[in-house]
C-alpha cells in the first residue's frame, strides 16, 4: 500500500539533464536536487516528446505523443477535446493546480463553437490545461503585452520595485557598468546583476508561493504543478547566482568543425537561425553560460527550502515528489542555439522520482531504462491507485522503477516529434505549414531522425555518445535506418486517436450484437 | 458565380455503388437517381474513408480521414473537439440539420469534462454531429431498446399500425403463408411483404419529412442532410417493391473457389462470420438479394417525388444535391457478408453531384476521377463561397469538376480504413482492441491493404477488376507492395491531427517573435 496522496510535480524550462551534479557535471552545485535522486530513481535516460515549451508540456500533461494531441508549437491551442492531468487527478479526489508555467493556448474556436464560457469553471481548466490556474505565469513578459495585473509584478512592486513591467526591468534586467539599466533579453547583458534580489526572484516567488498552497490546502489531497520558468531565458540571474560560475566552470562545447562540412539540410536551417549563429561564437557562449548555470543553482536552493517546509508540514510522507524540465538547451552544442532538434543536448531532462517509501528507504537509485515524459500521467494515476488508461495513454506507469523492478516488457525505444513550421528553417528550406515533420526514433544504440521530405539522420550512441557524426546517408547504415524507418513508421499507426472508448467496453461489446437485439446476417 | 444556397445530401445506407442502372446495373430499375445523374457528375470512382456506418458518416461529416477522427467503429463517440459540417455550414449563415440517420455516438465523456449540458442548444448539436436534429432516426429499433416516443412509430400507429414498435412489426415484418407475423431480421424472411404499405415505409416518411421542412424553411438558406437507413438491412419491403425483382434479376457471386482456398488471415477470420457464411448459400443469397434491390428502387421511388417537389418550390435553382450511401454491402461476393473489408462492393459507393448550373446545362457527365467521402465537407464550403480550411480538412472540394475541371493536381489513389476490435475476426485472430486495424490505399491500378500484424493484400485492378486474385504474398510483387506500404505509411504521416491553427496563422507568426517582443538568441 502506497503512502502517496499528494503529488508534487516540479518542472524546470529549458534545464539539460546534464547540467546537475548528480547527472555527472563536474562544476555545477545542485546538493538538494542530488539529496532528492539519493532519496529517489534518477532516470538518466528521460526525453521529452518535443523539445519545445508548450508541445512538450502538452505531452506530458495529457500522457500522449505530441502529433497525437495537436499542439505541435508554442501557441497552438490543446483541443478541448484532449482530456489533461487535471482531469485524471480529480477523477480520483485529488485537486490539482498550477503554480508558474504552463505555456497553454486557450482553444477558444472550439470553446465558442460548444458554448464553454471561458470564465467558467470549466471554462478555465480547458482555458488553462486542466490545471486549477492557482497562479498561471508563463514567465516571458515583453513589455508590450503585460498584463498590468500580474500578481509577481504586484508583488515586485510592493517590494519596492517600480515600473510598469519590474518583471523585466528589475527580474530580468541588470544594470550596466554606467548603471544604466539593460535588458537581460539580450545576450550580451548575461553577465549583469539582476536587479532583483534572490529573496525577490521570480524563482523564489514561485516557490513561496508554491509553500503558501500547500499549507492552505491542509490534508486536502494535491496534485501542485510547480513551474518554474528557469533556466530559460532571459540569461540572468540575481546576486550570489550571477557570478557564482565563471568560464572556467563551463563544459567544453560538444560539437566539431566537420559538422558543419555537410549537414543535414534541416539541421543546417537551423545553424542559419541566430541564436544559433551567436552560441556558436565561443565568446558569446563563454559570457551566457555562467549565468544559466546560476539560474539552476538558485533553482537548488530553492528546492532546498522547499524540501525543508515539506519535511516541516510531513507532506515528504505522503507526496510523490518528482523533478523534470520540459526539454534542454543547445547553448552552442552541435553549433545551435535553443533546442527543437533531437540531440542529447535538446531532448534528454532530468527526471527524478522520489516517494515517500524510496525516501526512507533511502535507496537512491539510478535507472538507465528508457523513459518518456508521458509517462508522468500514468504514474501519477497509478501512485494514487488509479485505473490504467490504455486506449487514451501513450506513456507508461514509472511505479514499477521506484519498487525497484524494471518491467520485462519495458520499451526499447523512446520518440520524440518536432514541427519547425514557425520557425525561420521552414523558410529558408522553401516550405509550407504543413511539410515540416519530423520523427525521432532513440533506441539502445541508436538514434535515427525522419523529417518528412528529406534524408534521414543517424547517430550511433554507443561508439559516438556526442553525436559528432551523422551516418544517416552512409550506404554502409542504411539497413539500420531502414529498420529504425520501419519502427517510426509502426509507432505513428498505433497512434491513440480512438480514446473515446475503453478496452473493456470494446471487450464487452466484441461479436455480442445479437444479444443487443441487433441481427445481422441471421438467417 | 454559383446559383448554390442551399444543399441537399442524401445518403442512402449500405448501396452498392453498382446497384444503379446509371452505374450499369443491368436489372435495376432507377430511373429518378439516374436523371440526377443526367443533370450533374455521376463519379464512378468515389470510395468511402470506412466501410462501417457510423465510422464512414463520421468521416462524411468531419471531412477527415477515420483515424484521424477517432470515431472508428459504430458506437464510438465522435469526440467533442472534432468539428463537423453543420459547424462549417453556420459560420457561412446555413441552418444544418439532419432527417433520418447519423450513427453519431454522443461523446458524454468530454461533455460532463467541459460542463456541456447535453440538452443546451450547444449541447444537443454536439450530441447529433453538428447536426440540429429536425429528425434522427437511425433507423434500426430492437424491441428492446425502442424509444417508445420514437416519432415514426408515433406515426404509424397514428396510421393504424399499433403495437409498442410498429417500425419493427410493420415497417419491418410480413406474414407468412399462415397469416403469422414474421421479422424482417431474419434473412429467411426477406421474401415477404412488409406489413406496411408503401406510402408510410420508412423511405416515404422520412421523404415526407424532408419536403416539409423544406418547405418550412422557405427562403432561409439550408444545408438539409436526408438519410434514409435503406436498403441497409431489416431486407424487407413493402408491395409493390417486395416482389418487384426476383433470382433472374440478381447478379452472379462475384466471387471464386480459390478465394477459399488459402484466405489472407483476417479476411479467412471474416469468411467465419455468420453473415458470410449465410450469404455464401448460394440459396439464401438469391433470397436476400431481390428484397435489398426492390428497396433501392423504393428508395428511387421517393427520390423522383422529392425532386419534383424541389422543382415546384424553386429549389432547382438554388439546391446543390449530393446523392450518396455511407458503404457497400457483400451480399455474398468474396464469401462475405456485410461490409467492413476493402473489396470494391464494400467501399465503393454511389457519388451524383449536381448544381443548379449543372442541371440547366444538363451536362451529365461520368467522371473516374478518384473521390473519397470527405471531399463532400470541402465541396460544400466551396460551393457557398466558403473559405478553404487545409489544416483541419483531409478532402478536398469537387466543385471544379462540376464546372467540367479536373484539376492538374488531383489525387492519385484514395485511401480506406478499418478497426475490427468489435467483430468476431478479432476473437478468431486472438487480437486486442488496438491490434485491429487496417489501412487500404487503392492507385490508379493497384489495391494494396495492410492490416497490423499481418501481410499484405494486393489486387491488380488493371487485369482483376474482380479482385479474385491477392498478390500480395507473391514475391513477383514485393516491389509493388513496397511502394504502396510506403505511401500508406506517408500518408498516415500527414494526418492533420494540428488542427487548432490555421495555415495563415502559423505564416504570419513565423519567425517573428523578436516582432512580438520575445528575443531569444539576440546577442
């Protein structure tokens, strides 16, 4: 029997999974997420189901394939049709809110067609992903489109922080050595000061605000979405975190000149974007990293302070804790910026787990099994006692990790899906809307890319784990791609477009018309 | 500029596409759908998206492929996020609604989700389809289950028929030599006379119920779904059509000896049927078959009363008229009963569209071109001076070929879908409810089907326009197979599951966030 009622679903924008300590970075200091993987399963070979924000989210909030549920980029609305996490969780008496970033679009076209009042109840968890919005901040506030009310700018202000947007000018902008106040939108500026205090963070915010529900919802069972928006951009942080890392600190970049000899047609768009013309400049990328790395240690610290209180309140024995980020960061690997493609760098987050019985256990484990991010939903389900979904989800129940088995019949590929249809790539490869797919396939060994119209890239993971060498045109490989073609080909048919209805209805109902007084073909 | 305000789409249920005189049926006697033909584009070529009811009306409906939907099998809830013709047809001012039949499972799961009373304006349209219901009548009523307030039955026995379910003791059984009351059910009663007469048969009501709301409607413009269940079994029909065809008239069983022989597995599984082993009887089969035919012309019957009342009100001039059916029906060819498989007699269907251009020019013309079911939402739109909607619609308008087009770009094979996790086959396979699908795609010369799990088929329609011969095992045509597998696995690939955004959108957003006040990568 499972001491699990609440669950505590942390997430981290943009956060490779290899910039923890715990995953093997040899400067970066992040002891408390390390103390929670010693009290828990660090899956090491966790991937996001599309490296990009709001897809990926989606993902992992309805448990399915990013081309199964539609929301294949930032802004592209999740059909109301498409049942979320939240749903899931009150389901079983489990009320579930959001506190920081979700990058959700409202579909408000289908809302309005079916008469959903977007202030309603309803309204708002299909406005807001299934998600109570107990503070909804998706943490990017051009100064142009702030909402004058939002709460973390009211509070920076009764903190003494002014202005319209203190959001930008004090969260993220920092002043220069002529204290004139610059943007930490711009790269350039990575290296100032925030005008923030840490206590005043964005980060700490959220985490305050994150304890502040947790105690009001007493023994109320939870399910708390705590969403931080770093390490995403804007680069930079406020004092210690600013300079706490220098150049010495940052890895070597991963990526060789012969990459850029003949790349991949898609994988060349996007060298061209720039972010990726400006991390490929080692100066640009020596000024930047340092203050991504500050930004996760703030994280850390902040983790710690939420361990704490949780251990205070004696939710560490009755939550499932997990931590995760919604994809990674190029940060000038492979001579990209952002993220969208299928490298390590892009796809691969850190994923914790960690219960109350794997806590006092103490057995902190490391799992390489392979594992996607839509398999949260099935194993929040499952930790709380939940039936299985399997005509609806696509991810798989983690539980079994944490018990100490792995499944025999674990899978033995992970996918991931892009569409770059957004992005300047599309452009600069003559395309439309509708001809910017793309398929990853990462199996034991390999990893083997589809983009729809173009030829396919393989990586061999085991004699070339950096991914320095593309073997998708090489004659030698092609059984392999052809195989890996096959398998993405086979995956994308079992697709789980019909969810409509259970298995066990359709089990019930298989052959048995005559019995429903319906004849057909009785002579 | 079009005559077009209103439409007019019939659907029959279970019509062969070969059982019209005007398709070159040798016996049947069509005269009404025939002039139809005469006045507008009779497409020989057109192929349903699934040879099922409910899942083909869906895709009918949607104007998107099955699995793309989700709806794939009779009694699965068309989810609430799936937009529908009577959605596009209201944003263009068109009052949609439905006589007669849909199949549409209501999806009550995502309503309660979103907090749609199922009885609100919004509610009941997405309970029928995007239908308003001005009479659903799906048309098959076991006693069991019968609405007692079911508006047919109401007018029977307001008729004189009485008893709790007149549809079925009267519209659907005949007495036998002893004066005993038989059901249409059964095959061995397909010989008799229908209890009821003519004038208040199924056919005729619903006829009825279409002219007068047509009429009813006056001026307003319309989009007016007419859906009759014949001649989709009970097989029975009132004098004078019970007998109007006998053994002479029937065509010979398509089908051979060696088709038994060594069967693809799922279509042996198939043969297994109950309905196909009846029909197999050569005996039972000769039965059977006049019944369904005096139904087809009963059907034609009512279509030359429903066109001259069109031509009394006007409504010639300004009515686009869709005649079509939802599938097939074996009838014993192949040794199969019933539909549901990928044989010409299942999938292919009738296919007239005429316009008031077409009608004045009276400019019949017989178009092979390749269609498919979902063109219909597309041509509808089109022909109202819609807008096109390529991110959401898998057909594509047909309205060119009505002005004698064809256009330069047009498909090259059509596509077909199946789920049978609901038939006895999946039992006899030893499958579970998602190993069950299958996919047809049919070319130009070839019909190549690929079921999950098993081989392929493969029919050269070129030199077996019968498709007595599968080659799909035949290692002479493995390349054939090949090519085809690929096309199908590319076109499951462009399944327009990213629906919520519209193509102009994503070409107005991209790569313009810096526009938008986000900067990322910008040194």
């Amino acid at each position: 029997m499972s001491n699990t009622r609440n669950i505590l679903f942390i997430m981290c924008d943009q956060l490779r999974a290899d910039y923890l300590a715990c995953n093997g970075h040899p400067t970066m200091k992040t002891p408390h997420i390390d103390k929670l993987a010693d009290g828990g399963v660090n899956f090491t070979r966790a991937y996001v189901q599309a490296p990009v924000c709001g897809s990926s989210r989606m993902c992992f909030y309805t448990g399915r394939y990013m081309f199964t549920h539609g929301a294949t980029y930032n802004g592209v609305p999740l059909n109301v049709g498409q049942p979320t996490l939240g749903d899931h969780m009150r389901e079983l008496g489990v009320q579930t809110g959001l506190i920081g970033k979700t990058h959700m679009a409202a579909d408000r076209s289908s809302m309005e067609r079916l008469g959903i009042d977007p202030v309603s109840k309803n309204g708002v968890l299909a406005s807001q992903c299934g998600f109570e919005p107990w503070e909804r901040d998706d943490g990017l506030h051009p100064d142009q489109y702030t909402d004058p009310n939002l709460p973390y700018n009211q509070y920076l202000r009764s903190k003494g922080y002014d202005g319209d947007n203190p959001w930008h000018t004090a969260a993220n902008s920092g002043r220069d050595e002529n204290g004139e106040l610059q943007s930490g939108w711009l790269l350039r500026n990575a290296h100032l000061k925030a005008e923030v205090s840490a206590e005043h963070s964005e980060t700490a915010y959220m985490t305050n605000q994150a304890m502040e529900k947790i105690s009001a919802l007493g023994d109320t069972p939870w399910c708390l979405h705590l969403s931080y928006i770093k390490p995403h951009w804007p680069y930079i942080a406020p004092a210690p975190y600013h300079n706490m890392y220098s150049e010495a600190d940052i890895l070597v970049a991963n990526r060789s000149s012969a990459e850029k000899e003949n790349p991949h047609p898609v994988v060349d768009a996007f060298m061209g974007h720039e972010e990726s013309i400006n991390f490929s400049d080692e100066d640009k990328r020596k000024h930047v990293i340092p203050a991504y790395m500050g930004l996760i240690t703030e994280i850390d610290d902040n983790i710690g302070r939420l361990m704490t209180f949780l251990e205070q309140q004696g939710r560490l024995e009755d939550t499932l804790i997990v931590f995760t980020s919604d994809h990674g960061d190029y940060l000038g690997d492979h001579w990209l910026g952002e993220k969208e493609l299928f490298h390590e760098e892009s796809i691969r987050v850190p994923m914790i787990v960690s219960s109350p019985e794997t806590r006092v256990q103490k057995k902190g484990t490391v799992s390489e099994s392979l594992v996607e991010a839509i398999d949260l939903v099935p194993t929040f389900i499952d930790a709380l006692g939940g039936e299985e979904k399997p005509h609806l989800l696509e991810g798989r129940s983690l539980l079994p990790f944490l018990n100490g088995e792995t499944p025999a019949d674990w899978r033995k590929a992970v996918f991931s899906e892009v569409d770059y249809a957004w992005r300047g790539a599309r452009l600069s490869l003559a395309l439309s809307p509708d001809e910017t797919r793309g398929y990853m396939i990462r199996s034991e060994k390999w990893k083997y890319i589809s983009f729809d119209g173009f030829p396919p890239q393989l990586f061999d993971l085991e004699n070339d784990p950096n991914e320095l060498e593309d073997l998708g045109q090489r004659n030698s490989h092609a059984e392999i791609c052809k195989d890996h073609e096959n398998r993405i080909n086979l995956w994308i048919r079992k697709r789980k477009t019909r969810f409509t209805v259970r298995h066990d209805t359709i089990e019930e109902k298989t052959d048995n018309a005559r019995e429903r007084g319906i004849f057909f073909g009785v002579w």
